[in-house]
C-alpha cells in the first residue's frame, strides 16, 4: 500500500521539521510505504527553504511551490494531481493535526468507506472560532444532508478514485466529502485530537465565513441541481409568477366589481400590492427564463464531464487485489 500525505503549507517555516519526524515516526511503526507532498501556497517567510532541504533530506519527500498564495483549495488540487498512492490524507501543517491519527483513518476506510473525516470533538481555538465554525457546520449538514460535525477539518482520507472525480476550486476544500456524496462514495466521520497551536497565527479571519456561506450555496446549487437547473430556477419562478398572476386576477376582479355595484371605484394604481403582483409576475418569468439558459449551458457542456460516477463494471476484469484488503 502506498499512502500519499499531502500537506498544504502557508508560513509555517517553524512546524515543518517536527511534523515530518511524527508523520516518520508513524510511518516506520506501521511500515507504510509512505510520500509526503508538501505544497508551499506562496509563503513569505522561509518555509520554502525548510521545504527544499527536507526533500534532500527524505527520499519520499517532495515540495511543490505555488508561484502565489492561491488559496488552500488550488494548493490540495496541484497535490491531487500528483498524488500516487492508492490512499491520500491530508492534514494541516501546523502541528493541530496528529499523524498519530491516521492508522485510525485508514481503519475506518477499511470498513468500506471512501472519505473519512476528522472531528475535533475538542478544539483548542479562541470562542470566536469555534462558535462560529460550529453552526457553519451544523448549517452544511442540514443543507447537504452529509451529517458531519467539523466538515472544515483539514485531517481527511481519502480513497484515490474519490479525488479523481472530484474537482477542486475556490475556497471548496471544505466541501470535499459533500461533492463525494453527491457521487455516491461513502463518507464518515472519526473523532481526533486536535493540539493548541505552538507556532505561528491562525490564516483565518472573519471573511472566511463569508466566502465559506457563499460556498455553501454554490455546492448546494451544483450538487442539487448542477445538471437540472431549471428544477431549481423554474420551480421559483414558477411560483413567483403564480403569485402574481393570482394577485393581478384577484385584484382585477375587485376593479370589476367595483365598477359593476355601487362600490367605491378600487383604484389598482394607489395599491403597493398592485406594483408587488407586477414584480412577482416579471420576476418569475426572468428566472424561468434563466432556467432555460442554465439548461441551454448545462446541455452544451455535459459531454465534457460526466454526471454520474461508476462504482463497478461487469464488462471490466477484477482488480488483483482489493484496496479494502491492503489496510487489513
């Protein structure tokens, strides 16, 4: 078994030396056949060089360096595409994560699983993160239906088809077992320990939430309706232009009557809900409208990337040996 570890780095010149004596420590008392990838995602201080010399000094250490800080997603998606092993965890470079827990990621994956997840049940963060983080979390699951705790953990494993299939980009890092359920693998979740941090200060501030809620929205949108658009646009414009259409008929039946009885006149001109039904009525067609265009783009671009994922194949011939028996 080959395991690949990749290891987003970003100013963490301090960390590197003692997380790669534990990533080796775990490796040699387990007997992996381990590569560690370390992608430097533009750093300013020195962790390139620190990068440099332990790939000299380790034969099964490579670094990649980014041109610019691009963000952690660009930095996971240049690994992915030079992983090799048959299994890839991934993990932070800060010293939170302990290698000590990826015998019991590639446990879990064993039990049939493609995507394992790490929770850290106890943080070690300040309140103004962990508050936060914890009802984006919950707000995921509840809108994704993947029932993770912590789906912005950086410890995760990975079967290596899932990351063949899954593309990365933005800030979607996070959404990574929420993209593989919506192919059909298999995701779970074990708890970890999660260290204090010892060097350095946290990249993440206040806007991370923000790009992450809008995120959130994107992956919804394309694991929901990524090739059905009009579902989702027309179902709401659908709905919008019956409000409106009802509104206007209603409110056209009272000018009637009013003109046909001695009624006072009902002039529709005075009325804020006239204008709301003329809204509604033209807003609903602009988003069936755009329903169609989605489709029209959907339909145009769906040859070029296939909506579905294979799991198994009767036409082809059964691997040598199962991946689920290597972590046996």
């Amino acid at each position: 078994m080959l395991l690949s570890i990749v290891i987003p780095v970003y100013n963490e010149e301090q960390s590197l030396d003692e997380l790669l004596t534990r990533i080796n420590d775990v490796s040699e008392r387990e007997h992996y056949q381990t590569s560690v990838l370390l992608v430097d995602d533009g750093s300013s201080d020195q962790s390139w060089s620190v990068i440099e010399r332990l790939s000299q000094q380790y034969a099964h250490v490579r670094g990649l360096k980014l041109r610019r800080n691009f963000g952690k997603a660009a930095a996971l998606a240049a690994a992915f595409e030079r992983v090799e092993g048959d299994y890839v965890i991934t993990m932070d470079a800060d010293l939170q994560d302990d290698p000590q827990e990826i015998p019991h990621l590639l446990a879990k994956l064993s039990e049939g699983y493609d995507v394992v997840s790490g929770w850290k049940r106890v943080r070690h963060d300040p309140w103004h993160k962990v508050l936060p983080s914890r009802l984006f979390n919950g707000m995921i699951s509840w809108l994704t239906g993947v029932r993770l705790h912590d789906h912005n953990c950086g410890l995760k494993a990975y079967r290596r088809e899932v990351l063949d299939e899954v593309h990365l980009y933005g800030e979607m890092h996070r959404f990574v077992p929420v993209l593989a359920a919506s192919k059909g693998f298999r995701v779970a979740e074990i708890v970890i320990q999660h260290h204090p941090r010892i060097h350095g200060v946290s990249k993440y501030g206040v806007e991370r939430f923000v790009k992450g809620f809008l995120d959130l929205l994107t992956v919804y949108f394309l694991t929901g309706y990524g090739n059905r658009p009009q579902h989702l646009l027309g179902t709401i414009g659908l709905g919008s232009f019956a409000a409106g259409f009802v509104g206007l008929l209603v409110l056209s039946g009272l000018w009637v009557v009013s003109r046909m009885t001695s009624m006072d006149d009902v002039h529709l001109h005075s009325k804020a809900i006239f204008y709301y039904c003329i809204v509604a009525l033209l807003l609903g067609v602009q988003l069936i409208t755009m329903g169609f265009l989605a489709e029209l783009i959907t339909a145009q671009n769906r040859p070029s990337r296939q909506p579905y994922s294979i799991a198994k194949d009767t036409q082809s011939p059964p691997p040598d040996n199962d991946p689920a028996n290597d972590l046996a």
